[in-house]
C-alpha cells in the first residue's frame, strides 16, 4: 500500500508541470539600395558630347622623296552646329562624342572603358617653320626662308575628323558629397591610358586624300567629375579631362608606300552627358 501510494504522488507531480517554449517572432531582412556610384558590383553606362584643345605640335613627314618637319603647327576642335544630329541615333558619329561603361570592381573604385570621339583640324591659314627636305621641285619652291605657308591648301591639308580616337581604360575613384531623398552629388578623379584609333584626312602634296581608320599611337589622360544622380538611377555627369598623345604611325596615302607623318601634342577636353547606373547584386 505504501508503494501504491508513492507511485501515484510522483505521477501527479509530473503531470502537473508546464513547458513553455520561446519562439522568436521571424524578421525578414530588409533590402537596402546603396548609394549611387559607391559599391563593388555596380556599373553605369554614360554618352556624352564634349569640346577639345590641343597644344600647338611638330609634325614630321616621311616618304618617297621627301623627309621633313613642319614646326609650332596650330589646331583646333570641330564642334558640329546644334540640331538633331545630336539626338539622332543614326549621326551620332558625326558630333564629338565620348562613351563610357564603369564597373565598381571595389567600392567606390570603378575600372573604366571609355572612348573619346574628338576632332582635329589644323588650322589652314597659317605660315609655320620648315625644316628637312622635298626632292618635288614644285613643293621645294613653296618654302621660302625656312618657313612654308599652308593658306592655299595645295601643300597640306591634315585632320583627325572622323576622328581623333581614344579608346581608353581607367581607373576612377568616387566619393559621395550630398545624400538626398532623391538627389545625389558625387565626385570623382582618376587617370586613364588607351590607343589613338584615328581616321585622318590628310592630303599631302595634290596626293590622293588618304581617308582610313588605323592604331596610329597612344595616349594617356588625369580626369575628375561631378555626377548628379537622381531618383538612385539617372545620372548627368560634367567631366574635364587634360592628356598627352603621341602618334608615331599615321597613315599620309592611301598605297603601301612608307608614307606616314608623326606628333605629339597635349590635349584637354570638357564633356557633358547623361548616363544610367545599377547593380548587378543585392545588398543587405
């Protein structure tokens, strides 16, 4: 009997405790945008227009029957006339165009595909110093004490209209400057290296005009930028840029001749545009 009892006491006791279990209410976590322009994995696409300068250079020409230098030669832009050739898909060549595709390979560190459509012309009414030699007796009569004027046309025409090609990679680091609802102001600098993929129009001696695209040289460039995002996507961006350019390869006929003409000058160039930017992974 008293077992019976002991038995039924511990029975009762154990029934009569409670367990409770804690369950933690689930949070979904929440997907925050970044700021523009400061994430690894993000990228931006940009297309602008932009105005150049160039140094004054020396071009030094060189073929069959002639070596020579033009010295102090000047040149400038070619900006086209506005209209819808800037917004028309089919004539965007025609304008100075520059493109740009960045990818944040760090945060706020982007690499930089980049191609600047500039035009250059040199300046036709001009009388520049001459040195070296023309085997033409025709062209060797055009050099009068030393010096050679170009008014007239019929000893040279040179430009890089279609165009003065740099096709560039860089590095640009960013910094967020203003934070707003839907506003954004970032700047940026950095520097840049490419290959000069110029089309030249030159025409040399009444030779044929010679007209081709062609790897001609390199160059390379220091820039900064103001980027004004809006609503975390659109972007207007105002760019300077200053670089020098070496070409020691460019093409004065269109036969296999050995002709070719060589310079170097510095450049600098403003530009304006409106790009787009997105990630390409979420964010916590």
């Amino acid at each position: 009997m008293m077992s019976g009892f002991a038995f039924g006491q511990v029975k009762k006791d154990t029934l009569d405790k409670e367990y409770k279990l804690e369950v933690t209410p689930y949070k979904a976590e929440r997907k925050e945008k970044p700021l523009p322009l400061s994430k690894k994995g993000q990228v931006f696409v940009f297309f602008g227009w932009n105005r150049g300068a160039f140094s004054n250079s020396d071009i030094h020409f060189s073929g069959n029957g002639y070596d020579f230098q033009l010295n102090n030669v000047a040149a400038r832009d070619k900006p086209t006339k506005f209209g819808i050739v800037y917004i028309d898909p089919s004539w965007f060549t025609v304008t100075q165009y520059n493109f740009r595709l960045g990818y944040f390979i760090k945060d706020n560190l982007a690499l930089v595909l980049g191609i600047d459509h500039m035009k250059y012309v040199m300046k036709q009414n001009q009388t520049v110093d001459f040195s070296g030699t023309i085997s033409d007796p025709k062209y060797a009569a055009m050099v009068q004490n030393g010096q050679v004027n170009l008014a007239d046309e019929q000893f040279l025409t040179f430009e890089h209209t279609d165009g003065l090609n740099y096709e560039n990679l860089g590095l640009e680091k960013y910094k967020n400057l203003i934070h707003k609802k839907n506003i954004d102001l970032v700047w940026s600098y950095g520097a840049g290296i490419g290959v000069m993929f110029p089309k030249s129009n030159i025409r040399l001696f009444g030779n044929e005009r010679s007209d081709r695209f062609h790897v001609a040289g390199m160059g390379t460039d220091l820039r900064s930028s103001l980027n004004m995002v809006f609503w975390k996507n659109w972007m207007l961006r105002a760019e300077a840029k200053a670089g020098y350019i070496n070409m020691w390869d460019i093409k004065t006929t269109l036969n296999n001749k050995p002709d070719k003409a060589r310079q170097d000058f510095v450049f600098g160039q403003v530009l304006a545009g409106i790009g787009y930017t997105f990630n390409t992974k979420k964010y916590n």
